[in-house]
C-alpha cells in the first residue's frame, strides 16, 4: 500500500479576478508591494504565463499534473491577494463568484480536490454570510485570508464576526501571505524582499502574531488557524517571545494575557511545509509543535511539487510522522 498524499495550499485564480487585478495595477490606487508583485505575477513573459494558465486551470490539466507529481488530492484556495486588492463590494461578488467556481471543481473530481472558500473581510457582515453559505451549502472545508486587507489586520475588533462565524461552523482559517502593506513594504520593496523568499513570512508571522497578542483565542479558544511555510518561522521564536512578553508585562509594556503567546500558538494554530524542503526546519517544528499539528503542502504553482514530495518522501523521520504529515492531520482537519 502506497503512501497517501494531500497537498493542502494550491493555489487557484479565476480569470475575472486577475483580469480585475490588472485593472488595480493599472490605477493610481496601487499598493506599492501589490503594484511589484503584480508585475510579476501579471507579466507577458513565459513564466508567468505558465504560472497563470496553471492556477486558472482547476479541471483536467491540473488533476494530470497531480498524476505526475503523486499528489493524491489538493485542497485548493484562492491566490495571493486574491479578492483583498479591490473595493469591498467587488470584493465580495468575486469571492461569491470563485466560491461558485471552486465549488463546481470539486463536484467534477470530488475524490481529488477539496477547497477553502475566498470572502472579502472589509466587509465583515458579508465574509460571515458567504463563510456560511461556503461552508454548509458549497461543502468547503475553511477559509483563507491573504494577511492584511489594505493594510487592516484581523486583530482590529471589527472583524471578529467573521472568527465568530469561523468557530461556530468548524471552520479553520488559512492565513495565507501577500507582500507587507503599505505602512511595513517600503523598505522591503528593494532587492525583492517584498516577496515570498522573505516579506511575505515578515508579514504573516506580524499578522499571526497580533492575533495572539489581542486575546481573540480567549474570546474564540476553538478557533484554528493554519500558517504555511513551516509557520512562517514562528516555530524557532516561541521561547524568546514568551521570555520577552513576560519581561514586557513585568515592566508594564503590554496587558497580561491569560496564557503564554506559545501557549495559544500550540493550541490554536496548525502549519504547513510549503516551499521548506529543509529538515532541520521541518524537525525543530515536530519537536516544538508535534507531529500532529503539521500538514504537507506543494504550494502548486509557486514551487516544485517533485521537490516537495522527494523531500517529504526521505526526510529522516518516521513512517507513521510521514502519513499524518501527508495526509492524517489534513483529514481530521478538514474533515476530508
């Protein structure tokens, strides 16, 4: 009996919506770390189309390079920044409408893909309507986020109708990277630390971070939410971030929490290995976290799913590590 494997942050685009993004990037109302990564990812060379017409495609062409790469279902969810990068009205028509898309997919190969809905969260009231809609009637299996919403963040009280909405219906939350927004992106907009090889965990680890430190996992204590990229380099940081809070409160610099900032990332918070092939990373996060709050993602089209499963695939840990890394923590998580 072969291995199983659920890759569980692939990315996935409808035309419209980029078609729309063009039309941002076109404006004089750009974000500055978007108007860089849409270059990039938007641009006329031969890769980008590639990547374009690869994350556009959620039907045959993308379950045969599953066949190719050993991948035996995808968990698939909207592309950085998805619907973030608009006004909050066309936000929320295009997350109804890739929802829709995503939907239809996963009905045509319903034993190899899975999704996570998009929503537009400066919309609270509507993100929590199509999370609901998402969730019970299009059978999705979470939600992601593209970290900060024209440089709003989570922790703002505003939107915590939407984590309320994520708790009552069992829905995990994918905190997905962009680039830092527009108050943190300026100086990393020189030698490409905007993007994914170091802004974009900067960003999130922020994000995931000010969520800990705001005291939503009080309010909200089943909430779940995923951070990929070996948790955007949180791992490593739990035991100074711990000692200097506990410094910080003792000097009266922050409000004391109920519990630890590590105690709320272990109980609140699950990872991916996407785009980290290292097992030195991979191995300090079993031992900080454990085995079981870890997921394998290929991170399609961004990264080589071949070097993702050869890595997953030989990397020194233990069969039984493997299979719930693979796919066992994504079952229970998603309910697949």
């Amino acid at each position: 009996m072969g291995i199983k494997r659920i890759a569980v942050e692939e990315a996935f685009v409808t035309e419209e919506i980029a078609q729309e993004w063009k039309k941002v990037l076109a404006s004089k109302f750009v974000e500055p770390g978007f108007q860089m990564m849409g270059n990039t990812i938007l641009g006329d060379d031969p890769g980008a189309r590639m990547v374009h017409s690869r994350l556009v495609d959620t039907g045959a062409g993308r379950i045969q390079q599953m066949d190719a790469d050993g991948i035996d279902m995808a968990v698939l969810s909207i592309t950085s920044p998805g619907v973030q990068a608009f006004d909050a009205v066309t936000a929320t028509r295009l997350a109804k409408d890739a929802n829709d898309a995503l939907a239809k997919a996963v009905q045509a190969h319903p034993t190899r893909l899975a999704a996570l809905a998009a929503v537009a969260p400066h919309y609270p009231q509507g993100a929590v309507q199509e999370l609901q809609r998402a969730m019970t009637l299009l059978g999705m299996k979470g939600f992601l986020i593209n970290s900060h919403t024209m440089g709003e963040y989570l922790d703002d009280q505003k939107f915590w109708p939407i984590f309320e909405a994520a708790e009552a219906l069992d829905a995990p939350l994918y905190l997905h990277p962009r680039e830092p927004g527009p108050d943190l992106v300026k100086p990393f907009l020189d030698y490409g630390l905007y993007f994914a090889g170091f802004g974009f965990a900067v960003e999130t680890s922020l994000h995931a971070m000010r969520l800990i430190m705001c005291g939503l996992f009080d309010e909200f204590p089943k909430l779940k939410i995923i951070l990929g990229h070996m948790g955007e380099g949180l791992p490593f940081w739990l035991q100074r971030i711990d000692n200097r809070y506990l410094l910080q409160v003792k000097i009266g610099a922050v409000k004391k929490m109920k519990r630890l900032p590590s105690d709320y990332f272990l109980d609140n918070f699950v990872i991916t290995t996407s785009g980290v092939m290292s097992g030195p990373a991979l191995k300090l996060s079993m031992e900080v976290l454990g085995a079981e709050r870890i997921m394998f993602a290929a991170d399609y089209p961004y990264e080589s799913v071949t070097e993702g499963v050869q890595f997953m695939d030989t990397v020194d840990i233990t069969d039984a590590q493997r299979q719930m890394i693979y796919a066992g923590n994504a079952e229970k998580l998603f309910k697949l």
